[in-house]
C-alpha cells in the first residue's frame, strides 16, 4: 500500500456519516450504499501524481491527497456523485494483504487533529481564501460565534447559519468539507477563525468588520451627536417633563436624524421613541406615559455614556445596525406554529407567524408591518389569508398550519425569516408539533429558569423570539373577564398544581382570541399546548397565548382563526399602550417572590418621576427630602449601589445622577427575578 493509498484510506476512515451526506445529501448517500450492496464493482485503479484513482462500477474517481472535498468522477454527474462517495466507502473497509510499495511509509494518525487547525496563519488563509473571501469570513467570525463538536473529526457549527464545516485531518484547507447554506471560502475562514478564538488565540478583528464606522462627511461628529443628547436631556430634565414643548419634540427627532448620520443606529431609534412619547404628551393623547418617556430617557443616557467610552470603536450591539442582515441559509424544514396581529404605540402594525425548526429545536419568524402612515393599505387579519410570503405558499394562514421546507432561505441573526422572492416554499404537510420534537413545559418551575435565563440585563439586546415558550397545563381553572382592568385571565396549573395566569388584554385584535377563550369548555382543552409569550407583571410571570394545539394536530390561532369581518377593520386599540411583539421590550418588571423589594423599587422610581416632571432647574425641598428617606430605607434592604444612587440624586439633584439612579432601579427591576427563588 502506497503512503498516498495509507493516507487517504485513514482520511476517509475520519468522516462520519454526516461528513458524507455534508459532501452531497443524505439521498446521494444511500444510494452509493445500496450501489455498493448489489456488488458494484470497487477497486485501486492507480495513482497520477498526488492523486489516487478509484473504480466505482464503469467510471473511475480521482482523489487528491486533501481528500474527497476535490475529487472528480468520471460520470457525467457534476459536483459530488455517488460514485464519488462509494470510492470513499471502499477506502474506509480495511485492506488485507495489501503490499506496501518499497520505501513507502503509512502515514500514522496524528494524536491531536486540533493542531493542525491551530496552526494555520492569517497569511495562509487569506493566500488560500483570497482577500475578499477572507474579509467577508472575518466578518463573519465577528458576528457569529460558533459551536465546536468533537466526535470522529472536529466539526464547527454555525446555527444561526444552518451551516456546519468538517474538518478532515490531513487535507488541509482544501480538504474542509462544508454542509448546510453557506459554502464558500468565507465560512471556512470563518470556522478557522472561530475555533482558534475558542482555544484563546487573538485574532485582532478590523475596526469596519466589527462595528458600524462613524460617516466622515456628516454634519456632526458621533462625539458631537453624544454630547448634544446628553445636552438636550439635561434641558428637558431641567424645565420637566411637564413643561414639555414642540419645540423639544422637534429636537429629539433632528436628534435621531443626526445619529443615523455618523451610523448609530441604535441610538437614533431611542431618540425617535422619546420623541415620539413626547409628542403624545403634547397632544395630550391617552397613550402617553410620562414615566414610559423618563425610563426611555435614563436608557438613551446609559447608551449615550457606553458608547462614549467606547471611543472609536464602540461595541457593535452598542452601535446597532441600519437594518437587519439576512444570510443565506439554505432549506430550511419548518413546522407552524403560531401566527398573530400586533401594534406599537408608535402606529406600527404587523403580522407575525411563528414557525418550529425541528432539526436546530429553535423558533423562527416571519413578520410584514406598516407604519401608521401606510395603515391604510394594510391590515394584519387580511394579510393572514392574502398570497405569499413565499413563492408556493397560498398565504401565511396556511403555513401557519403546515409543515414544508423552505427552499434557499434567508435569516437574521435573529431567527427572523426573510420575505425575499428568491425563496421558495414546498408544503409537505399538515403541521403536528407534537411530532417534531416541540420542547414542551409542564413545569411552571422550570419555565421560571429558562425565562430568567433568556432575561437581557442592561443593555444588551433581547431576542423577542426567547420569549417564546410551548406550554402543558395540568389542569385549567378558574377564568373569567376582569371588566375593570380589561383583562381575561386563565389560571393553568402543572404537575405540582402552581399556578399560572394566562392573560390577554382587551383590544380589537385580541377581541377574538378573548371571545373563543370565554366559549372553550375546559374539558376541551385538557391535554393541549399553549403557544404564547411570557411576560413579567406587577402580579410575577404570566403567558399571553398565540395559539393552541390539541393533541390530534389541530390547532387554533387565537387572534385570527376567529376573526370576522368587522375585526378586521382597521380601528384604535383600547389599550394602544400595548406594545407588539416587534417592539423593544417594556414589559413592567416586577416579581412576586420579593415583595419588599418591588415595593421599594416603585417608590425610588415615583420619587425620581416627581423630580423629573417638576423639573431640576427649582427643586421642591420635600421632593428631596422624600428621596432622602428613600435613600435611607433602600440601605436598609441591602441595596447599597441604589442607596448610594440615591444619596447622589440628595447631594447633587442634576439630570445626570438622576438618570443613572433611573437607569440603576431599571437593572435592579430587571435582575430581580435572577436572584431570587419562587416560592
């Protein structure tokens, strides 16, 4: 047996079965078995240089030494045939009585594959990759952070990619084997790049991969757009936010204009909601919230102080993007699962549908809005039964419904799917969660770990999709309609009896989901699963349901399988406060298991909302002094880094130590629930 014949024989010994199916599918694949088990006839055929030839029936397979990932057949086939992969089959069955060729050495296995991963260089990669592949899997190592798996081979993940790289030790970079959406020199950088930065190499990311670069040519400099916010909320501090004025609406939105100009993103989409807010205010509509505007103000202040000592490289979630980035993919087998209208207080409506990845056992969504000036031509319960969003698809109500693969797909980092026309829908089926590995909660406890788990403390961004949970009540008790608070509520109880309000507030979208749910007889229910958001209220956790599946595969989308005609009239919502899934998160956090806590949080925040709509520039003494006992009291629990907050609010009453103490309650608020145990 030649060294190059030792060689490749070891090389393939190395893949597995999903290294194989990587190479071409998973179809391809079992016919070159089943080709092999009728007697196909395999065999060396000889060597042409650092390539070894193997016969596969009729046609002859050329391997090269970086193994399977470049071979040739000699079947008209393009790509990776299945002669292809019998020649790699046949080289994985050991070879008895073969000769070795006089001075031939067979090559050992190396006792740590990972070096070789380890010892490629930058230079290597971008002579092999090229400069813009290279650059483009830079940019993608910066983004995405990779799982690493060692079995047979080592293999790199990207799951928000759908996209996993082989590796096959002894080929090389030419060897590398790539599976999933994304091919290319790109992700292989990329899978490099990432698995050294997981061993703890350095790898130095340049400055225009990593975040959004500040425009040279805008008006304003990033640090004059951060110096002018932190002016403009020390103005609006300092007459109140009661003596707001059009003139200050109109420099919050110039504001944001300005930020998107030296590319923050982020930040201009604060500023925009202040605006916003400050515009209800004025117009004196039901839907503002003064204390909604100052909690925005004191986050817009955090943001504002994090991206300054950022310099001039900011952290990229701090930084934002313009809009959402969608990757190819490729297919992508999905199961609906929920579908459901929502509205912003901003005027933005939309339409989500809600779909199961079976194989990554994650959500992913797909959603169209408007906004308030375009509602006109819009509306959610209509765009439910309307064509698209893909091509093959007769509307989202039927693949809200159906199993079916998703064909060259695009996602965001997210998991949001994107409506692109080169994608291609092919239903398979009807849908049944119960079939295709939903994770389902019957623990009311466990469902406490994994909300505050997916909790996003500070300033890092929440996914709206961790919200999402599959849910088995026990039994269902006791429901009705609160009038007063325009409330349903369902109490759902697990295994161990704990209970858990499933609620809905009223308004014209929710209006049918409210009305089946008045109608269902309990019994009716027994058994199924509820689909729906968790959320955290003055009262703790609670669920606001999408939809629900019976055990048989029916299921039932609250908010628009019951829909008629009237419903679907575009009319304003009786609580239009009430944020949609799409819009940055403002849940009241709040949580049963420290009620002493929770009270005090409310008190801090009423005294810094009473200094803030008074205004800083003629402080009340007893607002001061009401802080100061504040102060005192929250000492007195153990929160030292609030109480010292406070004391500097006492001290000094600017709008930056309020803020900083508004924004410190907020965290207090939102890590609560992390450091506390149910009852």
């Amino acid at each position: 047996m030649s060294a190059l014949e030792s060689k490749l024989r070891q090389l393939a010994a190395s893949l597995d079965a999903a290294a194989l199916e990587a190479l071409a599918s998973k179809g391809l694949l079992r016919r070159a078995q089943k080709d092999l088990e009728r007697g196909m006839e395999t065999g060396i055929a000889g060597e042409t240089g650092t390539s070894l030839r193997v016969r596969a029936g009729e046609f002859e397979v050329t391997l090269p030494e970086s193994g399977p990932a470049a071979a040739t057949c000699s079947c008209p086939a393009a790509g990776v045939c299945q002669h292809i992969l019998a020649a790699v089959i046949f080289l994985q069955q050991p070879a008895p009585g073969s000769a070795r060729l006089p001075g031939a050495k067979v090559a050992e296995p190396m006792d740590h594959p990972e070096e070789e991963w380890m010892a490629i260089s930058a230079a290597q990669l971008e002579k092999w990759a090229g400069k813009a592949a290279f650059r483009a899997g830079l940019e993608l190592a910066g983004r995405f952070t990779p799982e690493i798996l060692r079995e047979r081979a080592i293999r790199v993940r990207f799951p928000a990619l759908n996209s996993e790289v082989h590796f096959v030790p002894g080929g090389g970079l030419d060897g590398m084997i790539v599976s999933g959406g994304k091919g290319g020199g790109g992700l292989i950088v990329a899978a490099v790049v990432g698995f050294q930065r997981a061993q703890g190499t350095e790898w130095p990311m340049p400055a225009d991969v990593v975040a959004l670069e500040a425009s040279g040519g805008a008006p304003r400099s990033r640090a004059e757009v951060l110096q002018a916010c932190q002016s403009l909320l020390d103005e609006t501090l300092a007459n109140g936010l009661s003596r707001l004025s059009s003139a200050n609406q109109q420099r919050w939105s110039t504001l944001a204009v300005s930020a998107l100009g030296v590319h923050l993103p982020r930040l201009a989409l604060l500023l925009r909601g202040i605006g916003d807010e400050a515009a209800l205010v004025l117009s004196r509509d039901a839907r503002s919230d003064p204390a909604r505007m100052f909690g925005r103000m004191a986050q817009a202040h955090a943001l504002c102080a994090a991206l300054q000592n950022g310099g001039e490289n900011p952290r990229p979630d701090l930084a934002g993007l313009h809009r959402a980035r969608y990757d190819a993919v490729g297919h992508l087998d999905l199961i609906g699962a929920a579908a459901w209208p929502w509205r912003t207080a901003s005027g933005y409506e939309g339409l989500t549908v809600l779909f199961w990845e079976p194989s990554a056992k994650k959500w992913n969504s797909w959603t169209e809005s408007r906004p308030r000036q375009q509602l006109a031509d819009f509306k959610p319960a209509a765009r439910y039964t309307q064509p698209g969003p893909w091509e093959g698809a007769e509307s989202p109500r039927q693949l809200a419904g159906s199993a079916f693969r998703l064909l060259r797909a695009r996602r965001n980092r997210g998991n949001r799917l994107s409506g692109s026309g080169k994608s291609r829908a092919l239903v398979t089926g009807p849908a049944n969660l119960m079939q295709n590995g939903l994770i389902v909660i019957g623990d009311w406890e466990r469902l406490q770990q994994q909300s505050n788990a997916q909790t996003a403390v500070g300033l890092m961004e929440a996914n709206p999709l961790d919200s999402i949970f599959a849910l088995k009540p026990a039994a269902w008790g006791e429901h009705g309609y609160d009038a007063v608070r325009q409330v349903f509520a369902w109490v759902l109880a697990d295994l161990g009896q704990h209970p858990l309000l499933l609620e809905i507030a009223f308004d014209d979208f929710t209006e049918p989901a409210i009305r089946f749910l008045e109608n269902a007889p309990p019994a009716s229910l027994q058994g199924a699963v509820v689909i729906g958001r968790a959320q955290r209220t003055p009262r703790g956790l609670s669920l606001h349901p999408y939809s629900i599946h019976q055990p048989d595969g029916q299921a039932v989308h609250l908010c628009l399988d019951n829909v008629n005609a009237a419903a679907a009239k575009a009319v304003p919502a009786a609580d239009a406060a009430e944020e949609g899934f799409e819009a940055e998160e403002e849940a009241e956090w709040a949580s049963v298991s420290s009620p002493a806590i929770s009270r005090m949080l409310d008190e801090v925040e009423d005294g810094l909302l009473a200094l803030a709509e008074a205004g800083l520039a003629a402080l009340n003494p007893l607002r001061i002094e009401r802080v100061r006992r504040i102060a005192s009291r929250t000492e007195r629990l153990g929160l030292r880094g609030l109480a010292a907050g406070l004391g500097n609010v006492v001290c000094q009453a600017n709008s930056s130590a309020v803020l900083r103490c508004s924004w410190l309650a907020q965290l207090h608020r939102r890590a609560l629930p992390l450091s506390t145990e149910p009852q």
